[in-house]
C-alpha cells in the first residue's frame, strides 16, 4: 500500500496548513501514546502520515512504516517539545526514506515555534535553559534511550579458550571509556557530555540483562543473564568479556575482524537512569551520572559517533551527515568551514597529521588498573599501547 493510495495526502496538507496558520501546541509530550493512537485507529496509515516527519519502508499501516511524531492527533497543531525532540532524534533515527524533507519540515515548525537565532554563546546558552525549562536534570530531545560509541581502541583481544567443556571465543574489551568530555549537540548547537566513572556502579549491582551484538542489531553473541558476557566497571570504564560460539559465521568474521584490526571501536546501548544526569549552571555542559544497562547491549561497531573518530575512514559518511544536522550543527560547520577555506581550496596531500608523543612507562594515564597496566609493558600485540597512546592525546 503506497502513501497515495491510504489517502497520506491528507496528512501533508494538514502539516503544511499548520504552517501557515503557525499553530503550536505547548502542551507536554509523549511521542508513544501517539503512535500507539495510531495504530489502534480506523485509518491507522493516514493517522501516521498526520502525525509524523519521518516515512520509512513497509506497510504504511504499521508503526514500523514510520518515526519522528511530532503531533498528538491528526489535525492537531505541532506539539513544541515533540518537533525538538524529534530533530534531536533525526541524526540517530534509522531507515528513513525521506530524510531530507523530514528535516525541513520539522526545521519549519521549529522557526515558528521558536525562531532560530545565531546568537553569542550567552543567547545560545538562554536559549537551550528555557527550552529545557530550567530544568538542570531534563535530558536532551526528551529521550532516555542513548546509544554511546565510543572510538578509543576497544583494546579487544580474542583467545580460543576451554568454557564450561566447549571451545569458546573469548572476547576482552572496553564498551566506555568514562570521565572524558565528547561533543554533542542539540537544537542550539554543541555542548558537551561527560559519562561519569560512577555511572556504572548501581546497574551492574543490579545484574541487568544485557546482550553483545555486532552494530547493535541480529542475534545475541553472548548475554549476561546466562554467563557468556561479564560486565565490570573500573577506572577506565564499561568493561566487558565474551564467550562467544565458534561455530557460528559471525563470530568467525568478528575474530578475523578483530585479530586484523579491522573491528577496533565499541558502543553500548543504555537508558539514563531517573534523576541520572545533570546540567551544569550554565547549560554547557551536561554530566550523565547514573544509566541503566539492563535490555541494553554492548556491541562492536564499524564506526563511533563521537568526535574521537577517525575523520579519514569516515569522511563519505561525515559528508552525507549534514543534511541531517540540527540547525545550530549545520550553522556551526558553515560559519567554520567559510572560516577555514575561504577562496582558496587547501592541497589535501600536504596536510600533515599530528604525531603524538610516544608512550613511555613513566606516563601511563592515572588512575588505569593494574591489569592495564601489566597488559601495556606486556604489549605483545600493541593494542593496549595503542589504548593508552589514545587516552593520552584525548587528556
């Protein structure tokens, strides 16, 4: 069933007639009773197409066809919080078909709900405080959900082992590193993220259930609750070890991947705990203390999201990236690259690529276990070296 033939017409017409009239609906927000209306409705596709930015492939008359809510009911006016929450969510959000327009459409409701200004860090600053209300424990774009990759070197290694009578895989790394500031951003622009080294401490006190993937998707590899994943946490951050079935194709192409330094990154998939997060004073900079692991995964992962990646391997995706940034992102990286380039393009191949100092034994990075540390003057496969030599450039 296409959009045309469930009548979805009618639900762009009522978008665009919001816009004119420049209706907002300030009341608060709860993107899955929306969609949960939808789906109970006589007219479920057309109801979705009301309601929503964001078309993926699929049957038009199920949840899965669609994302990006951002009206309670059809007909009704954008809701304010759920057009912000929804250009949050737009980066991350998977499987969209119309990516493009769905940007546009939510920028629009965005520029009658709240004009965009490219103000002074102060304004920028005021402006993300009142649309969070103030609220120094309210949590960017309104959703708990996170995935978090990170792109220090895992520092995985894999050993066939003996585990409870089989031949396993055993899979040793970092999902997190802790205690270390990356960028992200909001409808405003970049403010900074910290995930606190005790963030880990209640959820793994409570035995959460969590599962190892390969980029967040397919068949568990290994999972807490049966004892083929343990998860601890130390100075460093979320550590994990794997047992993993070697009869299984993708834990062949995993180790390959791995003992080739292919496969070097890890991300984990988590909740911010009630309460578990906090603002700064003056809304820069925003500190998640506490997460729930539980349902979650930890995962290898091709690439990270932070700005620790490797900006070479993931230039095309950087580059197709930014008709999905939220304004403030896009208005940034305009303002910097007109700054950077000016007339004249650089000549790419004289670009030279900072050196780092080389790690010696008086310089391993404070606080790092024991375990790490032996690990590093072992150095065998120069993975952990590696390790520190990135935690060193990023202190």
């Amino acid at each position: 069933m296409t959009g045309r033939d469930c009548g979805c017409d009618d639900g762009d017409r009522a978008h665009a007639a919001h816009e004119l009239r420049g209706d907002v609906d300030s009341s608060a927000w709860d993107g899955p009773a929306a969609m949960s209306a939808c789906s109970g409705s006589g007219t479920p596709a057309s109801c979705f197409a009301s309601i929503c930015a964001g078309k993926k492939a699929g049957d038009t008359s199920t949840q899965g066809a669609w994302a990006l809510p951002h009206h309670k009911h059809p007909g009704d006016a954008p809701n304010a919080a759920g057009v912000k929450s929804a250009l949050a969510r737009l980066p991350q959000t998977q499987g969209l078909t119309n990516a493009a327009a769905a940007k546009k459409h939510l920028e629009a409701h965005m520029s009658v709900i709240s004009p965009a200004k490219a103000g002074s860090p102060a304004e920028v600053r005021q402006q993300r405080a009142e649309s969070l209300a103030g609220n120094r424990r309210a949590v960017p774009g309104g959703d708990q959900a996170r995935w978090r990759q990170d792109t220090h070197a895992a520092n995985w290694r894999s050993a066939l082992v003996d585990w409870n009578g089989k031949k396993h895989n055993q899979l040793d790394g970092y999902a997190s590193v802790t205690g270390i500031e990356y960028e992200m951003w909001d409808m405003w622009g970049p403010y900074g993220e910290t995930v606190s080294q005790s963030a880990f401490d209640a959820t793994l006190a409570a035995d959460p259930v969590v599962v190892f993937l390969i980029n967040h998707t397919g068949l568990p590899l290994a999972r807490t609750d049966n004892g083929t994943l343990l998860l601890d946490a130390d100075p460093r951050g979320l550590h994990m070890l794997a047992y993993a079935n070697p009869e299984r194709d993708e834990v062949r192409n995993l180790v390959v991947g791995i003992d080739d330094k292919n496969v070097t990154e890890m991300s984990f998939a988590f909740h911010i705990a009630e309460g578990g997060c906090e603002w700064d004073d003056d809304f820069e900079h925003f500190t998640i203390t506490e997460v729930s692991l539980d349902r979650g995964d930890v995962s290898a992962v091709r690439y990270g999201a932070n700005p620790y990646t490797d900006i070479t391997a993931r230039a095309r995706q950087i580059i197709s990236d930014l008709d999905r940034l939220p304004p403030g992102a896009q208005r940034a990286a305009l303002a910097r690259l007109a700054a950077a380039l000016g007339d004249d393009v650089p000549d790419p191949s004289r670009a030279a690529r900072r050196d780092p100092s080389p790690l010696t034994e008086d310089n391993i990075p404070e606080g790092a276990s024991v375990a790490l540390a032996a690990r590093k003057a072992g150095g065998e496969d120069g993975r952990s070296i590696e390790f520190y030599e990135q935690m060193l450039r990023l202190s």
